[in-house]
C-alpha cells in the first residue's frame, strides 16, 4: 500500500485545486484531504488542519520543487500578448484606460425578489476611475 505525504496545506479549496491540477498536469499522482468538508464549511479549515495536498511519498520531492517553481516570467511573456487599447476601450471624457465594470445585477436582482417581479433589462455600465464618468456599452461610449 502506497504511503502519501502531506507537502503543501491551503486554507482556500481554490488555492487548493490549483496546486492539484498543477501537479496532475505534470504527472504526478495527488489528492486533497478535507477537501470536501473546508468546500461546504470554509471556517472549519483550521481546525482540521486545513486543505492538504497529499502525493506520494517516493514523488514528495519532486512535487515540492513543481509546486515551489517560479512562473512569473511567463505572466510577463503573457502580458505581452495582450493586444494593444482601442478607442473603445478608453473613457470618453479623460481618455484613461482605468475603468471598472459597474455590478447593477446584484441590486437589480434584489429589487426583483423583493418586489416579485422579473427584471430582464440589464444594461451594461462602466465608469471611469479618474474622472467618474458613467458610459453605457449600448451607445457605443466604450
């Protein structure tokens, strides 16, 4: 019977997956323990040790060294790739890229259970950090 070793422990089930589909990606045999009880009640996690990341116990090493490699050349490799901005993808009014999605359907969906009426007209917001603009994506602002 194979013995498995604990090499990495996450407080997040996330955290948790990722590292295990990294680990899978490159071969190695893994599974998380607890996961199913921190994945319905996340304030348990500490008390039961966390999420654990269990491999065996001849590929630990191994495991340890994929889990502890630093990828962050590739994000800069990556980040290159992007395409470059478009006047669609600025403000209007100031011409800044810094713009957030405005997140109405929250709000929207709380008045349409409240109220009990559907509310199927959602409309895309956005605004502009540096100046505060609100545009509309329908009218072709962004």
């Amino acid at each position: 019977m194979d013995q498995f070793k604990t090499i990495a422990r996450y407080r997040d089930l996330p955290l948790a997956e990722l590292a295990k589909s990294k680990l899978d990606s490159e071969g190695i045999y893994c599974f998380l323990a607890n996961k199913n009880h921190v994945g319905a009640n996340w304030l348990v996690s500490f008390a039961l040790g966390e999420v654990k990341v269990q491999v065996k116990t001849e590929d630990a090493e191994v495991a340890l060294k994929i889990l502890n490699k630093d990828q962050s050349s590739e994000l800069i490799e990556i980040e290159e790739t992007f395409p470059a901005l478009t006047q669609n993808d600025l403000c209007i009014k100031c011409s800044s890229s810094n713009i957030v999605l405005l997140n109405t359907t929250r709000k929207a969906g709380a008045f349409s259970l409240l109220l009990g009426l559907p509310f199927i007209f959602f409309r895309k917001r956005y605004k502009c950090i540096d100046c505060g603009h609100i545009m509309n994506q329908k009218s072709n602002n962004l």
